[in-house]
C-alpha cells in the first residue's frame, strides 16, 4: 500500500504546483478588487481555473466530437459484422477492431476530457480539504490556506461538504444547488449529443446503448459523489459541465453531423440567409445549383390541306349551288365557307372549261355535218 501511496504522491505533486500556480495568479487580481481574503475573489479564482483548464483540453474536445462522428458513421458497418460474425464473438471483436484502425476511430475517445480533468478534480480536492485542516499545498502558503478554508460563498464556507456541514442548512443548500445544476448540465449536454447530432442509424446498436447509459448513469454518479465534494470542487465541476454543454452546442450548431437534425437545421438556415442575400442556392456538397433557362416556345405546325378526289370536288361543287353557269372560269370557285376543313384552293371544284367555240354557231355546224 505504501508503493501505491508514493506512485499517487508521485503523480500528484506536479498537479499541486500547477492547479495551486494557476489559483494565485487569478486570485491576485480578484483580491485586488475584492479583497485578498474575500470569498469572492476565491470563487473567481477557481472559475479562472476551470476556464483555463478547460481552454487547454480543447485538442482533447476537438477528438473526442471526430471520434464520436465517426463512432455514429460507422453504425451501419458495425451492424452488418454483426449479422455476419454474430455467432464467433472472436472474428466479430477482431473485424470491429479493424474497422475501427481503418476509420481511425477510438471508442474510448469520448471519455478523454472527462478521464483527464480526473487527476485534476482530485488535485483540487485535496488542496482545499488540506487547507481546511491548516495544511497547505502547493505554492499556497499557509496564510493563503487558512484564507482559503475560511473564505465564504454566499455564506457556506468554501472548504465545506455537504456531509460535514454538522448542520449548517447554508452549507447544504448551497452544495445541493450547485449538485442539482451539475446533473442537469450533464444531462442536457448528453440529451442534447443524442437528440440533435446523432443519425437515426447510431439510435439503435451498442453505440445507442452506450450514449444512453451516459445519459442517465453518468449524472447520477456525478450526484451522489458531489455530495462527498467541498463547494469549491463542485463550483469547479459546475463551471467545467456549462461550458461543455455550450461548447457542445457551438459545435452542433456550426459542424453538424451529416444525415442529422442539427444538419437539417443548417442547410435550412444557409438556405434562408443567401435567400436574403440574394445568392443562388447550393446542393448539400456546397455546389451552386444553376436553373436552366426556360425554353422557347414551339411555332406551331401549319397543316397542309388535304387533297380532295374528283368525287369530293364534285358533291362540294352541288353542295355549294351546282353547276357553274356558263362562261365561269377557275376564278368562280366555290367560297372558302363552304369548303371543308384543310382544303386549299387546289381543292376546289370546277366544270371543265368552255371551248373556244360559241356554243351556237350554225356556220361552224354545218362545216362539221359536210
């Protein structure tokens, strides 16, 4: 036992000297403005060291949110090595693992930021319950330490928990306020994960089942354990959970996963603000869609009339008052009214043409008799 002690000893020194560093340097200009022994200016102190902390992890943030997008995309190849492996346990755990060096996936991504901060909430913890018996740590000197024990917020001592406040209702409300806002940031933020950037194919599968014990088992734990927290841990731990949720909803709102709600939600909302911008639309890939030009309407198709056999021309001819008298010619044609549908002027009866000949020339008849 005395080997672990010294490996923890070991590992928790340097934390002591950083965490310890970078309390100092906020509470120097807090207790300028407030007073060096203020609650105040310690509460702010410890949220300038979350903000800090949490500033650093943000490599950690960005690999976590690309492990857990491609955890989702991959659901579907996960399910099918189910259906094909489902009954060797060996070849399935061994294809999973290939698919996961292929997509350049770690599934234990998403714990990283939560898995790191570990050392530092115990870090944090052990500087203020030290200081609490008188004892420092760190580059606190035991001045500081006995202002940090001492220093207040909203009247609960810092240093204080909720199962030793020996009665104390302002230390309980005030711990049991600060826990009731650490489990609904926890469980916002994952809901949030779930509901609104996640693909209806991750819903279902281990993956789901996995995001769902985080949603109910996680703020629990987190619940049960702030009760054995002084106040200056879970004001650490509060800040560091409102700025996951809206670091998170930074993340969903501008780098949407592909096929979700919050990316339905984007493209509606790029689509509306190039609408007022007067720019053309864009196809999901981000390439502008160009609207054909509208073609030119078709002449339409002159029908050509249709040719009448000397039958037709003949009834046409009676319908429209019988013969031609004498001496008409191809002018005296039968009016366009009465000609049937389609018929041209080629179409249009006529008698056969007069001869050169008067009709009643008696010297041209006897030529012909003799």
């Amino acid at each position: 036992m005395s080997f672990l002690s010294d490996i923890g000893s070991f590992i928790m020194k340097p934390l002591y000297f950083v965490i310890s560093a970078i309390l100092l340097g906020f509470h120097n200009v807090f207790g300028k403005i407030f007073g060096e022994a203020s609650g105040a200016s310690w509460a702010l102190s410890i949220i300038g060291l979350t903000v800090v902390i949490r500033a650093l992890l943000i490599p950690l943030f960005v690999k976590q949110i690309k492990s857990s997008r491609n955890m989702q995309l991959i659901q579907p190849h996960v399910k099918e090595l189910q259906k094909k492996y489902g009954h060797d346990r060996e070849r399935l755990a061994q294809e999973t693992m290939n698919l996961y060096r292929e997509t350049k996936t770690n599934p234990f991504s998403a714990c990283l930021p939560l898995i790191v901060q570990m050392p530092i909430f115990i870090a944090l913890f052990r500087l203020l319950d030290q200081a609490a018996k008188g004892t420092a740590h760190g580059l606190l000197t035991e001045t500081q330490a006995a202002q940090l024990a001492n220093a207040e917020l909203f009247g609960a001592p810092i240093s204080a928990t909720f199962i030793k406040a020996d009665g104390d209702v302002t230390v309980q409300v005030i711990a049991m306020t600060l826990v009731v806002i650490m489990i609904a940031t926890t469980f916002l933020t994952q809901r949030q994960l779930m509901s609104k950037n996640m693909p209806a194919d991750a819903l279902t599968g281990p993956y789901a089942q996995q995001q769902k014990m985080l949603l109910y088992v996680l703020p629990f734990v987190m619940g049960i354990s702030g009760f054995f927290f002084p106040i200056g841990v879970l004001l650490y731990w509060t800040t560091s959970n409102i700025w996951t949720m809206g670091q998170q909803f930074y993340v969903i709102r501008n780098n949407p996963a592909p096929n979700t709600e919050a990316f339905r939600a984007k493209q509606h909302r790029d689509e509306e603000k190039r609408k007022r911008k007067g720019l053309p639309p864009v196809d999901s890939a981000g390439d502008t869609i160009t609207e054909a030009p509208p073609e030119a309407p078709r002449p339409a198709q002159r029908q050509q009339p249709k040719r009448l056999t000397r039958e037709q021309r003949k009834k046409l001819g009676n319908k429209a008052g019988g013969v031609n008298p004498a001496g008409a010619g191809p002018q005296d044609e039968v009016s366009q009214d009465d000609s049937p549908q389609g018929a041209g002027p080629q179409d249009t009866p006529q008698d056969d043409p007069p001869t050169d000949d008067p009709p009643h020339d008696p010297q041209k008849r006897r030529r012909r008799n003799k």
